[in-house]
C-alpha cells in the first residue's frame, strides 16, 4: 500500500486542495485552514458546496452566511463551485476524482451520518469511496452543528398555512370520492389507491415534507374511521385490517418521500439545466463579439437573464474607471451612466482589493449595488452592478462567477488578437523597410553604375568620340535615368498605397485620351515592338483617377516590353461591358507559368522568366497596378493568351456623360 501510495504521489506532482463550504459559523475557519494547506503545498484550491435540497430550504441567514463563506474562499483564492446531489459523500468524491483533488478539508459538521439506517458516516463514506485521497477533518462547534441541525429539522418540518389548506382539502376530496365508490360497490382495495393516491398528489403540491406524513397518518385513519366495520369507528372486527393499516400507511410513506424526492431531483435537474444553458450560451455569443463593448453587452444580458436584475457596467482602462452602460431587465440601456461620486469610492475598492463590495457585503453594504471585478489576477477590465433584491445563492453565484470569466477571457483574447495584428504590421512594415533597402541597394546599383560609367566615360574621352558614340552614350544616361525615375514614382505610389496614404481624385474622362497619353509615355524601346490601341466605335467615358491609371496602363506594356522579344506585339484594347469599362493589354511573348501567375501581383515578386533586356526589376509595377484598380473599386487578372503570351484585365466604373443645355 505504501509504495502504491509513493507512485501516486510521483505521478501527481501538482497538488490540489478541495475545502467543503457549507452555512455553518465556523466554516470560515475551515477555510483558513485548507487555504494554509494549499499555501503549504503550493497547491490548487477550490471550495466546493454540495447543495442537497431546494434553495428555499435555507433560510436568509444561512443564505448570507453561506454567500459569505463563498466570498472569503473566493478571497482566499479558491475556485468556486456548486454540483447538486442528495448524497454528499459521492459528489464530493466524483468532484475530486474528476478534478484531480489531492487532499480534501471538510468540518465535523459534515461528518454525521448521511440517512440513519446507515453505520457509516459521511467522513467514513468518503474514505472508502475515495481511499487515495488525504482528508483533514476540521472540528466544529458542537453548539453550532445542534443549531444548524434544529434550524434544518424545523424547516422541513414546520408547514405553511398554504400547505396544511392543501392537504385538508385533499383528505376531503379523498375520502367524498371513496365514498362514492363504495356506494358504487367498489372493494376497499380501490379505496385503498385513492388515498395512496392522494398522498402522491399531496406530495407534489405541498413543499413540507411534514404535510406527506400528515396525509399517510390520516389516510389511514380516515379509511378505518368511514369505510372498516363498524362504521364511523376507530375500531375493526376483521384482525387482518392491522396488517392493511400498516401496509397502506408503509404505501403511503413510501409513495409520499418519492414524490418529494422526484419532486426536488426534477426542480434542481430543471434549474441546473437553465443555469447551465445560460452559461453555455454566453461561451457561444462572446466567441461571437469583435469589440469590448459587445462583451460587456453580452455579458450584461446574461447576467440579466441569470438573475433578473438591472445590471451596470462599468469599463476599466489602465486602471481608471470609465463611465459605464446600464441595462434593465425590460431591454433598455443607457450608455450614457455617469460615474456617481458615491460609487467612486466602492469601485476603486474593488479595483485595488480584487474583491466584491457593496450590498450583501461587509464593505459598503448600504450601497444598492453588489460589485463585482471583471477580470483575472493580471488586469482589470471592468466593475459590474447587480441591483441587490436579494441574496444571490451559491448556485447561482457560481454561474455569474462563470460568466464574467468568460467575459474575462473573451477581452483578454481581443486584447491579444490586437496586439498580433499590430504586430503583424510592424513586422510587415519591418519587411516592407528591409525589401525596400535590399532592393535600393541591390537594383538600383546597375543604372547609377551605368550612368556612372558613362558620364565618367564622356568627361574623360568627348573628344576622342565620334558623333553616334555619343550620341548613343547619351541615350543610355537617359534611359536608364527614365527607368530610375519611373521606378521611383512606382516605390512613392506603392508605399502610400501601404501607409493608406493615397487620396484618389476622382474625374470622368473619356478613356480614349488617357490611353493615347499613357502610350507616349510607355518605355522608349517601345520602337521595338508592335504596340496597337483597339479603339472601340462607341464612346467609352470612365469616372477614374486619370493619372493613376495612366500609370497602371504604362507599368502593364512596359512590363510585357520588358518580358518580351523584340518585334512582340502588344496590344491595347477597351470598351464597355454593362455598367463596367474593361481595359486588356494582350501580347504574344512567352507568357507566365501558373507559378508566376499566382504571384504576379506581389510585390517585390520578379518571377523567374528570363528579362529581354537583361535589367531585373524591382517587383513594384504589378502590385501597384493591383492597388490602384482595387482602390477604383474593380479588380485585375492575368491569364493565358492563345497561341502564347499573356493577357492582363482590369475593369473600371463607368462614368455618366453630363451635358450642359
């Protein structure tokens, strides 16, 4: 046994401490004692309640005590949880199992036995369903387990007014119907059922249990009394009748303790289930919520549809509250809740101390409000209000406790995704800036080289040239001067595309101008191909950035001049396509793998074709073109042209035609 015990232990590393709490004075010691126990251990602490009965069994009292020995548990750091079961020993020893509970603190209050038919006692039971486990028990005051049993009997026991009017009316009901039977000729085994049957019907109208003893007892004398011989007599002839008497009053007992027993399973099954679809409910609308203020909405109305109360919220920003939003139960909200001065005080207490104030609270009780931090150790997110009417009960408290983590948790995941979206763009920019350099370095070099050398070469030998020697050097000073400033107004474009920079002026322009404008502005090796422009026979009005897209059309045929041998021929073609203006710039040069065209638009993506100038480019022009055509509101592809070659669209709106009378 000892070396079973040393492996668990080996295995189970982290350790975690269960408390029991219940409404007993003195739990709050117990408390103390399994928080020390978890301090000593470094472990996990929860504090479970087992609740066995209907809420309205505890009185105000035991509400408030029990609420508060949930609160300091809280304060001590422990986790709070409710489960419902009749039988004590079993759910806390399910609860450990499951969790993974190490050692388990439960007061001597808790240790009496469960029914009293049973020899074994609660602590008894625990052990042997749970042998593994540690368990300290903590003595309590025998004065307050005496009370705290004569306060539980009393309540059971004791009816109302309500309830005493039921059950003499059922008695009534029951035995004007026996009669009737009788006279009917029925056999008394038929009377027999209706009062079994009665006190099943008691049972399920009335909530003392005393009532259902009530009912058995007087069954049984009301069948003797009107139907037995002699009549109207407490006595009978028949010696069998004694063991008739005891058998309907065991049916009757037996009948009446299921039904309450049913009774209260079906009341607790039913409201466990409602708090529990609550609690799912909220986990599935805040996965939904893109921003803090539909959290705190979301939470707020659940809150709301748990409790039934008015709710405030409060937000929380760098530890400063903020003005805050109110929601009542009929639907309306005011976002517009100014902090009051009297709540200022509450709420910077809550902040610092992390704990509820307010009413139903030893700190500010007189406030109207019960406030409660949302949040985790690390940061506060905000303060909610619940509109105290009455005790929250620890099933209840537990549910809300639930909810406002997952209120937590949600803006602490929206806090996350924030910060990775802002470091997505740093890290973009960072790329962008680290391309930027690479390619300023690296592509840049070989025209300043060449105008560089040129100039070098005119200063040092213009007269040793001829005439066409320098004329040609000339040429390639400004070409590659061309090329540079083109690829220049190409970086300034991109870069303000990227910081959204760039403000569109939006014209209406007949786009047979702005395509013959760009064409004189297209790359002078132009010459060395076949460019046409396919006019249309209507006119063709666009509502464009004319000089940006003049610039979409350059970098477009200057990039098929680039890609394509000499005396390739491109060609430039528009016309209108509904309520859209289509642009195709088409040419008859090797055209794109499926790679290059999946990346064609990237920017800084140059591609692996081989350049028909030799000069590699900096991957800006198509990207830029992609930008500017989105920007217009259209969109731009690349495909194959047939027999070779590739075709580049872009569609554009279309403009209206104004004329003045």
């Amino acid at each position: 046994m000892d070396i079973n015990n040393d492996n668990t232990a080996s295995v189970n590393t982290k350790e975690h401490v269960l408390v029991c709490i219940s409404p007993s004075p003195t739990n709050r010691r117990i408390i103390e004692e399994a928080y020390e126990i978890a301090k000593a251990f470094q472990a996990d602490f929860t504090a479970l309640y087992v609740q066995t009965s209907p809420e309205g069994n505890l009185d105000r009292e035991d509400e408030i005590r029990l609420q508060n020995n949930s609160r300091f548990a809280q304060e001590k750091g422990a986790a709070i949880t409710t489960v419902i079961g009749e039988n004590i020993p079993f759910q806390i020893a399910e609860y450990a199992r499951i969790s993974g509970v190490t050692k388990i603190v439960v007061g001597r209050s808790n240790t009496g036995r469960y029914h009293f038919w049973e020899r074994q006692t609660v602590t008894d039971q625990l052990i042997s369903i749970a042998p593994n486990i540690d368990i300290y028990i903590i003595p309590d005051s025998k004065i307050d387990i005496k009370e705290n049993r004569v306060r539980r009997l009393t309540g059971q026991i004791i009816p109302t007014p309500k309830d005493l009017l039921i059950t003499a009316l059922l008695l009534i009901l029951e035995t004007v119907l026996g009669i009737a039977f009788s006279k009917l000729g029925f056999t008394e085994s038929n009377i027999i059922t209706v009062y079994i049957f009665g006190v099943l019907i008691n049972s399920v109208l009335t909530k003392s249990h005393f009532c259902s003893l009530i009912s058995s007892f007087c069954s049984v004398l009301l069948f003797n009394y009107f139907f037995t011989e002699p009549r109207l007599t407490f006595h009978a002839y028949e010696p069998g009748y004694s063991v008739t008497f005891i058998i309907m009053l065991i049916a009757a007992l037996l009948t009446g303790s299921l039904a309450y027993r049913l009774k209260d399973n079906a009341r607790e099954s039913a409201r466990a289930a409602y708090r529990t679809k609550v609690l799912f409910d909220t986990n599935q609308l805040l996965q939904k919520c893109r921003s803090a203020d539909d959290v705190m909405r979301v939470t707020a109305n659940q809150v709301i549809l748990l409790l039934d109360r008015d709710v405030v919220i409060y937000p929380v920003e760098d530890g400063i509250p903020l003005d805050g939003a109110f929601y009542s139960q009929d639907g309306d909200m005011n976002s517009e809740v100014a902090l009051k001065d009297s709540e200022v005080e509450i709420i910077h207490w809550v902040l610092e101390n992390k704990k509820t104030a307010g009413a139903t609270t030893r700190m500010f009780p007189s406030a109207r409000y019960l406030y409660i931090l949302i949040g985790n150790k690390a940061k506060a997110y905000g303060v909610i209000g619940i509109l105290a009417k009455k005790i929250i009960n620890s099933f209840e408290y537990s549910i809300l406790m639930s909810i406002l983590g997952e209120c937590a948790l949600t803006l602490e995941n929206l806090n996350n995704e924030k910060a990775k979206e802002a470091a997505a763009i740093v890290a973009q920019n960072e790329k962008l800036r680290a391309n930027l350099l690479r390619t300023v370095s690296h592509d840049l070099r070989t025209p300043l080289t060449s105008i560089s050398g040129n100039a070098s070469n005119l200063m040092s030998h213009y007269k040793k040239l001829d005439d066409e020697t320098r004329e040609q050097i000339f040429t390639d000073i400004y070409d590659e001067a061309e090329w540079l400033i083109r690829l220049v107004e190409n970086l300034l474009s991109v870069t303000r595309f990227e910081n959204d920079e760039m403000k569109l002026n939006m014209t209406t322009e007949v786009l047979d101008d702005v395509i013959d404008e760009a064409v004189n502005h297209i790359d002078r090796s132009r010459a060395e191909h076949e460019i046409t422009v396919k006019h249309p026979d209507e006119l063709v009005i666009a509502k464009i950035d004319a000089k940006l897209i003049m610039q979409v059309i350059i970098n477009i045929v200057n990039n098929a001049i680039k890609y394509t041998d000499k005396g390739s021929r491109i060609m430039i073609e528009y016309g209108l396509d509904e309520d859209s203006v289509y642009v195709r710039i088409s040419d008859n040069g090797p055209g794109m793998d499926e790679v290059n065209k999946a990346h064609a638009f990237d920017m800084f993506y140059t591609g692996q074709n081989k350049v028909a100038d030799g000069k590699k480019g900096m991957g800006l022009g198509l990207s830029l073109c992609k930008a500017v055509v989105e920007a217009h509101g259209g969109k731009i592809e690349v495909k194959d042209n047939s027999p070779s070659g590739c075709i580049f669209t872009f569609d554009l709106k279309k403009g209206d035609v104004i004329t003045n009378e």
